[in-house]
C-alpha cells in the first residue's frame, strides 16, 4: 500500500466486488468488525487517517502482510463523539 497510495478497498468480502472510492491511506488506524483469516480479507472502519470509512481489504498479498496490529491503547469513545 505506501508504494501504491493505500490498499483498495471494497464494497463486500470477495475480491471482485466493486472498489469503494478512494484508498485506505498508510497509517490510518482502523477497527476490525469481521476478519475473515482463511481469505486473508478485514472488514474495518476507520478511526484516524485518510480513506474509506469502512470496507473491506486484503491483509496481505502475495506473501506480504498489508496491516498490523496496533500497540495503541485507545479510547474508542472519543472516536465515537467525533
């Protein structure tokens, strides 16, 4: 994704729905809402940072992994009041 301007994200889980307007950008700090580890795909929502609110996106590729857990504590209320 930094190569690229973020990970493309999509309307649904499979890879061939449709993309979602603009990409989630390197560093935005998201929320899982379902994480589906044997297709490798997250549906989030985004805290803080650039992009899509929510979707769906790839965790890796081609061996690569795309996001990484976060050593944040976060108080997920303030993020609920913005």
């Amino acid at each position: 994704g930094t190569t690229t301007g973020g990970l493309i994200v999509r309307c649904s889980k499979e890879t061939s729905s449709s993309e979602v307007p603009g990409r989630l950008a390197t560093g935005a700090l998201v929320v899982e809402l379902e994480h589906d580890e044997k297709v490798e795909r997250l549906h989030y929502e985004r805290l803080s940072g650039d992009g899509p609110e929510r979707g769906w996106v790839s965790t890796s590729c081609r061996g690569k992994q795309l996001l990484r857990l976060s050593n944040e504590e976060l108080d997920v209320a303030s993020f609920e009041e913005e």
